[in-house]
C-alpha cells in the first residue's frame, strides 16, 4: 500500500496547571503517600499480562513521549511500523480508516491484543479493527510488544506477537491540551484532552474526545472517525478503583478490494467499490460501526508483599456495511421472481446491508505476590461472545422487501475462559529463571454461515501453554532463552469450510535466543528466533465445498530470523534507532489449487519447502 504523503502540520496547546499539595495536620503530602504503592505505578491488571524488563522474551516498549511523537492521526499499526519485523498497509493509502500489520510474518488475527489487560481481538474473526477506536492512541500511556507467543495473557493466542495496551495511569497534575494535525489528502485530526489531576489527594478525572476526516489517497477512499474516552479514579494509600467508558464511530468508504498489476500502471488510485452502479459510482458504499467500551478495575495492596486486582467489562458492537450489487437473483435472497405488469423479473439490480450487532464481557483478574528473589502471579479470566449476523434489503430496482425482512441470520456464540501462574526467580544478581503455564478452553457455537445456512459447527478446545527460560545480566548486558508453545483455535472463515473439512487447531513452538547491551546513550541487540508450526492454517487456493477459498491446515511450517536492533542518543534532543530482521517463512510440504477457467475445475500443485503466503 501507499505511505501517508505530503506535510502534516500539527498545532499543540497545552495547559499544565501546577497543583499544590495539600495538607491537613497529620496528612502526608501525596507523593510520598502513594510512592510505595505499586499502585501509583505501573497499573496491576497490565503488570499481569506484560513481561518484565528481565523476563526472558523478545519485546519492545514504548512511553507515552515515544507514542506522541507519531500521533497525528494515523491509525495504531502506523506509530508501530518501526518496531522490529513489522509491516503494516493501509486500505485508504494514508494510513487513516483501515489498517492491518504484520509482525514476523503473521496478519492481526494471529497478535493477542489487549486493552488494560482485557481481550480486544475481535472473539470470532480473530482480527483487530483499530478504525473502531479512532485516535485512541491519543490515551494510551504505554505499549509493550512481545514478539513471538510471549507470556501468558488473556484472549486469543499469539502466533506472531502479543500488543499490550495500558491506559490506566494516574496524572497527578492538572492539565488542558488541544491538538490539530492537517495532512495530505484533505486528513484533519482534532483532539481535545482534559485531566483533573489528583482532587482531594484521592480522586481523579481524564477525558478525550476526538475527531479525524480524511479524503484518503484511494479514489472515494474517505473516513469520518469520531471517539470519545472518559476515566475516573479513586485511590487510597492500599486500594484503587477505576471506570472507563470510551467509545469509536466508523464511517468509511470501502476500499478493501485491490486491483490488479496493470491497472497500477495505469490508474493506481482506481477504486472498483460501487462500480456495479450504472453511471457514476454508487456513493453509499460504505462501512458504519460504533463500538463502545466500559470496563470497571479494581485493585488492593495487601501487607506483606500480596496484591490483587481484578475488572470486569462489557464491549458491545453493532453496525453494517452497505453496497450496491447489479443482476441479483431474488431466489439467492429467499424471494420470489417479482412480477410487474406484462414482465417477470428474476433478477434486479438491490442495494443491502450486512449487519453485525454484537455483545461481549467477562471478567479478569490476578493475584501476584513479591519478594526480593521472587515473583509469582496467578491470573485469568472468562468471556463471553454473543454475535448476530443478518442481512438487510433497503432497495430493489424491481419489487420491495419487508424494512424488517433477513435474508440471512446466522446467530454465534463463543466462551473463552484461561488461566495461568508465572513464576520469576532471581538465583543471585546475574541468573534468573521464569516458568509460566496456562490452561485455556475455547467453545464455539454457530448457526449457519454465507453460502451455507443449515451448517451449525459446534466445537470446543483444550490448550495447555507452557512457557520457561532464562536470563542473564551483567554490566549492561542482558542474554536470555526461552520456549514457549502455544495454541490456537480455528476462527469463523476456518470453520465455513464444510462439515466434510473442518479444521483443527494451530499449534506453535517458539524458541528464542537474544542478547543486547544498554547503557546511558546507547542501546544495541540480536535475537535469534525458531518458532516451528503443526497443522498451521494457510491459504492454499482451494475452493471448500461451499465455494469459497478457505484456509487449510499444513503439517509443517516454521519461521526462522534474526533481528538487529540499536539505539543512540546522542543528546536530548537527537537520537537514532533503526532495525533489521532477515527471515525465512517456509512451509515443508503442501499442495495448491489453481482454478482453470477452461475446463471450470482446479489442477494440483505439489510444492515443497515454499514460502509461507505474505
């Protein structure tokens, strides 16, 4: 895809108010209330799922300085596209509205992604929509990337990496920011932020509300984002309590098909989306969703090393896309040939809309206890997934539809529950060891899909994830190895291909091997990672039994690479970072499908040791 071009210019006004402590008669001042508590830090629930800076897996953090920096209105993958063995694409061409990333080869469905600690994936496609949350990177304080299967967490298993998201810090000073960011394309992004700061050294406020508009370089490739995000906070010296509510609305023209290599010669920025509409292209053809999140946390510091937290959260979804088709036969729709004077017609050109109206909730939470050699945490979670799929007619050249009339309702259901214990033990001031075992049980249930409506898939899965290594450290420098497997379940598309070819879980042995020194102004490292797959799901080309392509389990694949990264700061002002990662993306043994359009079949193709897709 096209990289964002031109100039944005960005305007920053910031307001920082410089509270003052205040103080009763016994009455500490605040810092040193609260700097003893863990709480005052890094938040419990995000401190569960993450790695520790010792921990014996490869990852990469990111501040809240290092997140503004690229902040002008891009989606999420873009402000990661220089972190190690990551691609990203943009459907629009510049970055706002759809965006995927790949990292060490593997798509979104295949990257665990957590906000505060709680599941973000979508429990169905697996994928991550960061459209959903315009701007959100706009409240995000910290992210931590574990490439590879990395620690436990909670959610859909990492095959590629894990992306860990944290909000919930505490600002303990007032403060008013507005920023506006203008960008090629006709691309606005405007963002108002407010923080209360600590009221009444115990209460506390953050607000954001946003909005982005872009043309997109793509022809008719424009989005409407707008979001909003509130939390409150009330802490004490032992004890916290927090509520976010925050919520994305979605309106982009659809620019997800592609085109072929000689119309790039030819009209690059050529959009086929609402060109079944005689005349000028249909100017609908569009993609609407709102998402709304509200989770609730709760932590408490026990004496005597012990801490707990735990959330509860509810995400629900709806909306649809709407497109224009030309010559659709109403018996694929479940209606009758319309009939109008003298004429019968079994076909007619229709606009419809396919809707998603979703539920999603559960709960998490986490137990962790620390000493001076040990770390020990047991956590998890349960979710539940409810989802309706349904199809709309709103118009018909020829005839009418019912305004409440579904041509399609495929109704699905999905349970999560895991959990896991993580146990870090340092031997002396150089060694230290980590273990980390998780139980995770998948069920799902589906009534009907596209193409197949009286298919009802009904599976459930057992997975159990164990994770070791160990690490070295010594005068800024710092080796470790580790092994982690992990599972993984099919997702809905897998599970579309026909009772005659259902697929079985993913399975993924990951090895890794790194080592990097840091000091003051310099920061450079390797790692060597082997991460070997049984039954993976790749695309092959074959067509299912219901006509579509499908992903299919090989028997063996791998991928093997090293990465090289290095920092220098030369002053506070000027530094330098780059990286560089060689991989190999082999899949052993497997055939592929062509379609011949002469004889309307398919030929087989055998291929060994070949390159896994993208």
């Amino acid at each position: 895809m096209k990289k964002f071009l031109g100039t944005t210019i960005i305007v920053f006004l910031t307001c920082l108010a410089s509270s003052q402590t205040n103080k009763t008669n016994n009455q500490k001042p605040i810092k040193e209330t609260f700097t003893d508590s863990s709480l005052y830090l890094q938040p419990l629930e995000v401190k569960a799922t993450r790695a520790a800076e010792t921990a014996p897996f490869t990852k990469t953090n990111l501040n809240r300085d290092q997140i503004a920096i690229g902040n002008s209105g891009q989606d999420l993958p873009f402000l990661l596209n220089q972190t190690p063995s990551t691609v990203i694409n943009s459907d629009a061409g510049n970055g706002v509205g759809y965006t995927g990333i790949h990292i060490r080869g593997s798509d979104a469905t295949r990257i665990n992604v957590t906000l505060n600690g709680i599941p973000y994936n979508d429990a169905e496609s697996m994928g991550t929509y960061f459209v959903d949350l315009p701007d959100f990177a706009s409240s995000i304080n910290s992210i931590q990337i574990q490439r590879g299967v990395g620690t436990s967490s909670n959610g859909a298993g990492a095959f590629g990496a894990t992306l860990n998201l944290a909000t919930n810090e505490f600002n303990e000073k007032s403060y008013l920011e507005l920023n506006n960011s203008f960008g090629s394309f006709n691309t606005w992004k405007n963002t108002l932020k407010f923080g209360t700061g600590l009221i009444g050294n115990h209460f506390t406020i953050d607000a954001r509300i946003s909005r982005i508009n872009s043309d997109g370089y793509i022809d008719r490739a424009s989005s409407d984002l707008k979001s909003f995000y509130v939390s409150s906070a009330y802490v004490n010296k032992n004890s916290s309590l927090r509520l976010n509510i925050f919520s994305g609305k979605e309106k982009t023209y659809q620019a997800w098909y592609g085109i072929s290599d000689s119309m790039l010669l030819t009209d690059r920025r050529y959009n086929p989306a609402g060109m079944e509409k005689p005349g000028t292209p249909y100017n609908n053809q569009t993609d609407n969703y709102t998402q709304t999140h509200y989770q609730l946390f709760y932590n408490y510091k026990f004496p005597n090393h012990w801490a707990f937290s735990t959330a509860v959260f509810l995400t629900r979804g709806k909306g649809y896309y709407e497109e224009y088709k030309a010559n659709q036969s109403y018996s694929d729709y479940g209606l009758p040939n319309q009939s109008i004077g003298n004429f019968t017609y079994a076909a007619t050109d229709l606009i419809r809309q396919r809707w998603l109206d979703n539920t999603f909730f559960g709960q998490i939470a986490s137990l962790q206890y620390k000493n001076q050699k040990d770390e020990l945490t047991v956590g998890g979670g349960w979710t539940k997934y409810q989802g309706q799929h349904f199809g709309n007619i709103i118009w018909m050249n020829f005839g009418t539809a019912s305004p409440d009339y579904h041509y399609y309702d495929y109704p699905a259901t999905k349970w999560d529950a895991n959990i896991y214990t993580k146990w870090m033990h340092q031997f002396n001031n150089m060694w230290q060891s980590f273990i980390d075992v998780q139980y995770r049980n998948v069920s799902h249930k589906m009534e009907g899909f596209e193409g197949n409506a009286n298919l009802s898939v009904h599976r459930n899965f057992q997975f159990l994830n164990p994770k070791a290594g160990i690490t070295y450290t010594h005068n800024g420098w710092q080796g470790y190895l580790s092994y982690a497997l992990g599972n993984k379940e099919p997702n809905r598309d897998d599970f579309q291909a026909g009772l005659v070819s259902q697929p079985k879980q993913e399975t993924l042995h990951d090895f890794e091997l790194g080592l990097e020194k840091r000091n003051q102004h310099f920061h450079y490292g390797a790692t060597v990672y082997y991460m070997n797959y049984i039954n993976q799901l790749v695309l092959t080309g074959q067509i299912n039994d219901v006509g579509s392509y499908t992903r299919t389990n090989v028997p063996y694949s791998y991928r093997l690479g090293i990465e090289l990264q290095g920092t220098a700061e030369f002053t506070k002002w000027f530094n330098v970072v780059a990286n560089l990662t060689f991989s190999k993306n082999k899949i052993k043994s497997f055939t592929e499908y062509i379609d011949n359009y002469d004889t309307g079949g398919q030929n087989a193709m055998n291929h060994n040791n070949t390159d896994i897709s993208f």
